[in-house]
C-alpha cells in the first residue's frame, strides 16, 4: 500500500494513497490535498547513502568504482518536505542535484542471514535528492559536510511498495529538461544485496533510509531552479533558494 503523511486540520497524519490517487487517513477520512501540506513519508533515525553505485558517474566524477559499497551518511537534519526549498549555504559555490531511488525500511534488520530475503524488511521507495555541495566534497576528506547542510535531504511524499526493485528507474528533470536518467538494474550493488551488507554495518530501524545512489548526469543548482526527481511512479518537486 502506498503511504505517506501530510500535515492537515492542525496536526501531522499518516495516510495512505489509493490506485485513483484519493488520500485517506487511517480512520478513513479523505484529505483533499488542496488543503493540505505534503511532509516526508517516514522520519528517518538515519540516511544511509551510496556512492559511485554506478559506473557512468563514477566516471563523470574521475573516480574509480569501488570494490564494496562506498558508504556514507546524510544528517537527519537535513531532510526536506516535497515541495520545500532547497537553500545554497555561503559555505559552497558548486551545489549540485542527484537524483536518486531510497529504500525505506519497513522493520528492524541487523546482519541479515545468507538464506534471508532482504526486500522482506523493506517498506518501499520514494524518491530523493542527494543535494551535496560538490566543491566541499572534493575539498574534505569525507562527504560529512558535503551532504549534510539543511536542506540538502528532500525525499517523498510517497513510499510505494516493489516487487521487482531490479525494473525500477529514476529520473531528474530540472526546469523541464530530462538531466539524469538510470535504472537499478545498471547499479554495480543491487538493491537486495545493499540492504544485506549494509545490516552488518549498522541495524536497519523502521523508517531508516537507504540512497542507492545517483546515475551520470549530476549538474549545479541555482536559486530560481525546479528541481524534480521520480521514482515508481512518485514524484518529489522542490525549488531552489539562493
């Protein structure tokens, strides 16, 4: 079922959205979405990132493909509602989008068993924007600061469920123009094998993000961009602020 939470008559609700795209409450009243705030579907206790996860922007960036997942972490601070804006800090003069498919996991998961299915822990996918500020990137040792400025986490508003995460694609469009485009099945670590091998990292909590990682494509932002990334079907819209 796909899911998501909206702030409306006062006060924050989960709701689910039906195949006629009506949004419903869990005491099944219907949320005319004109008169409600789209939030992010879950609140993540952590995103969990992947890097260089497939080989075309492993190459646009000059870098060589690792031989296990790259893993890194965005703050939780820095998530985003669809819809909001994305703020350029001072700090950077090079902010760029990536587009990309996240994973939300639907119940605790820690060092996962060979014979154990991983998309039995997964609630679904939404769409998100690793927005980093790619001059502090190259610039520091590791991505911390890079990813984690306010803002720089917009996801939602939808999780909808898979089946099949192999056929699924993303997509981002900026002002209109198609600027990114790749599929889970060019991804170097599938999807599957990333929920395993990050459970022996760290446990997996209900709600807890994984950003499987951004195709070629990756380019600047500027105050005045729209920025939209699409995933199963769900499309995260936000703007961008200078």
């Amino acid at each position: 079922m796909t899911f998501g939470r909206v702030f409306w008559l006062g006060r924050e609700r989960d709701v689910t959205r039906d195949e006629e795209g009506r949004v419903w409450t869990v005491d099944r009243r219907e949320v005319p979405l004109s008169e409600a705030k789209l939030m992010t579907p879950v609140v993540p206790s952590k995103i969990v990132c992947v890097g260089r996860n497939y080989r075309e922007h492993a190459k646009e960036l000059g870098n060589p493909m690792p031989a296990e997942p790259l893993l890194f972490l965005k703050a939780p601070s820095s998530v985003l509602a669809p819809n909001g804006a994305i703020e350029l800090p001072p700090e950077s003069g090079q902010v760029e989008y990536e587009g990309e498919i996240a994973l939300v996991m639907a119940r605790p998961c820690r060092r996962l068993g060979p014979h154990e299915d991983p998309l039995a822990y997964l609630a679904g996918v939404t769409p998100l924007n690793d927005v980093t500020a790619r001059d502090l990137q190259k610039r520091d040792v590791q991505f911390t600061r890079a990813k984690s400025f306010d803002t720089f986490c917009p996801f939602g508003p939808w999780v909808v469920p898979v089946e099949n995460p192999e056929e699924l694609s993303v997509r981002t469009i900026l002002n209109g123009a198609v600027v990114q485009e790749g599929w889970a099945r060019d991804m170097a670590f599938s999807i599957p094998f990333l929920i395993r091998a990050i459970s022996h990292v760290m446990t997996l909590l209900p709600g807890d993000l994984i950003a499987t990682g951004t195709p070629s494509g990756v380019g600047r932002l500027a105050a005045g961009d729209r920025i939209c990334v699409e995933t199963a079907g769900v499309r995260l819209e936000n703007v961008v602020e200078g």
